[in-house]
C-alpha cells in the first residue's frame, strides 16, 4: 500500500524514534491501533495512513492543546483517525481492544509506577495483539551525565549530587522494561536501543537546545535550590562541550505480544 502521510523529515527527535518504532512493528492493513502519547501526531498519522479506511486509530494525550493541534493538522483527513484526550496510564475500561498499541518517546512518562501503568495499558490488547513503545533509555547522554558527576564531585555539591542520582537512576532501562512485561506473561518480548547522534554548539546553543533543555538539562537545573549557582554551573558544563562529545541519545524499543488465546 501506497503512503501518502509520512513522517515529517526534518524532525530531529520523534521522527528517527518513529522510525525505531516502525521498524518493530508488525502493521497490516485493516488494524485497529492504539497510539498512546500521541502529541502532534508522529507516528499516527503514518499508520492510519498504512492502515487504511478499514482500519482504526485511536491516538490519545493527556494535554488538551496538544490534541487540539493534531485534529487542526488532520482537518478532513484519514476520517478513521481519532485524537482523544486520555491519561494512558488510565484509560476508560470500555475501550475496545486493539490490534496494536503503539507509543513513541511514551514509555518514559509511565511512571510513578510503570509496571502497573503497563499492566493497564496491556490489557487493552487483543490476544494476539502487539505493543511497541519507545524512550530515551538510560544511556542516552551518558557522556553529557558523567561530566555533571564529576564537576559537582569536585565542587563537593553532595546535596545536588544526590539529586541527581536520584533522577538517573528513576529513569527505565530497557532491562527494567522488559522484565515487567515478561511478568505480566507477555511473549516474544524484545528490546532494543539505536544511538541517535544530536549536534550542538557550545555555550548558550548547548543549553539552548530544544531538544536538550526540557526532559534533560531542566533535571540537572532542578538539583540545585539556588537558580543562579545553577546557572554558573551549567555554563562551565557548557564551555566544555568538546569533553563530552558525541552526545548520543539511546532510542529504547520495547516490543512484546499478547499470548494467542487460542493455545
Ligand atoms: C515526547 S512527546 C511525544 C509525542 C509524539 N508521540 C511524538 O513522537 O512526537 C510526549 C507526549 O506524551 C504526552 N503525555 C505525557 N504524559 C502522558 C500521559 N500520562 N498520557 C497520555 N499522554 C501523555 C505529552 O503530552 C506529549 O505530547
């Protein structure tokens, strides 16, 4: 089948995650797929695009506006995809069941409690069925965290560095997410993890950068009470760029299937 909706190139962050995503997934024509965290609509309007007028997507966000963009970007088109306000952590229990429940840069605002917000969203697959999701795992910026480590080790920041800690270690490995769907009697559950290069400048570009500022850099800003000592630190992190490039990004795929009912 012909695309005519792909995904939006020049995106240097959800696209090459869409693209992880996809390359997991098993998508048919006909299916009725859930995409969870949709926000503006990468990878939705790819797979309704793939799954045609016989099939269904549902692509839910927690946030109202961002729902509201993607319906003003779809207008009149792929009438059988649906944007929905909905907490994908608790879905309304008469949801159907889907073919697919897809979910990209989504597994990472599952928390507090993951595995339960995992055991809720499985359960709205069909036997059979397939979920993939995608994060930035654990890895992503180890170089960027090992530089932070070790200034606020030499400044003696115990307090921050504590902190700190704290964030990486909160933040889902793929190990971590692989385990809890094994639990929850998922079949041929995988992982994987692509290296996804970011480019930037020194200084203000660095902590400029939109793709680095919030979900990254803002975490490290918080492990300090006062702004401007966060401030001055950043700064020296970002005048030494050269020390901790490449700045890679891990995309975490985690793809498993619901067991056939008829075995
Ligand atoms: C990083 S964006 C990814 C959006 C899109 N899938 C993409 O690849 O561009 C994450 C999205 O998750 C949404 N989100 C965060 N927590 C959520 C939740 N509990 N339920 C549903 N959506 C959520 C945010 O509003 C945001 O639009």
């Amino acid at each position: 089948m012909e695309s005519h909706w792909g995904l939006p190139e020049g995106n240097p962050w959800s696209t090459p995650f869409a693209h992880a995503l996809l390359h997991h997934l098993d998508l048919f024509p006909g299916a009725k797929v859930l995409d969870v965290a949709a926000g503006g609509g990468i990878p939705a309007f790819y797979i309704a695009d793939q799954v045609g007028p016989q099939g269904h997507v549902l692509a839910v966000d927690v946030h109202q506006s961002q729902v509201l963009r993607s319906r003003s970007m779809q207008g009149s088109r792929l009438p059988w995809l649906q944007f929905e306000v909905g907490d994908m952590r608790q879905l309304p229990p008469d949801l159907p069941k889907f073919d697919r429940i897809t979910g990209n840069i989504a597994f990472m605002f599952f928390r507090p409690d993951r595995p339960t917000a995992l055991k809720n969203l499985v359960r709205f697959l069909k036997p059979g069925g397939q979920i993939v999701l995608t994060w930035p795992t654990q890895g992503t910026f180890d170089s960027l965290w090992q530089r932070v480590r070790r200034e606020m080790e030499s400044r003696q920041l115990a307090v921050e560095l504590e902190r700190f800690q704290e964030y990486l270690d909160e933040r889902p490995s793929t190990d971590d997410a692989k385990g809890w769907l094994c639990e929850l009697g998922m079949e041929k559950v995988e992982t994987a993890e692509w290296p996804l290069e970011i480019e930037t400048g020194p200084g203000k570009e660095f902590l400029g950068h939109p793709l680095l500022r919030s979900g990254f850099l803002d975490d490290v800003y918080e492990c300090f009470d006062d702004p401007a000592k966060a401030e001055e630190f950043m700064q020296t992190i970002a005048a030494d760029l050269n020390s901790f490039l490449p700045l890679t990004a891990q995309r975490g795929v985690l793809s498993a299937w619901a067991p056939d009912e008829k075995r």
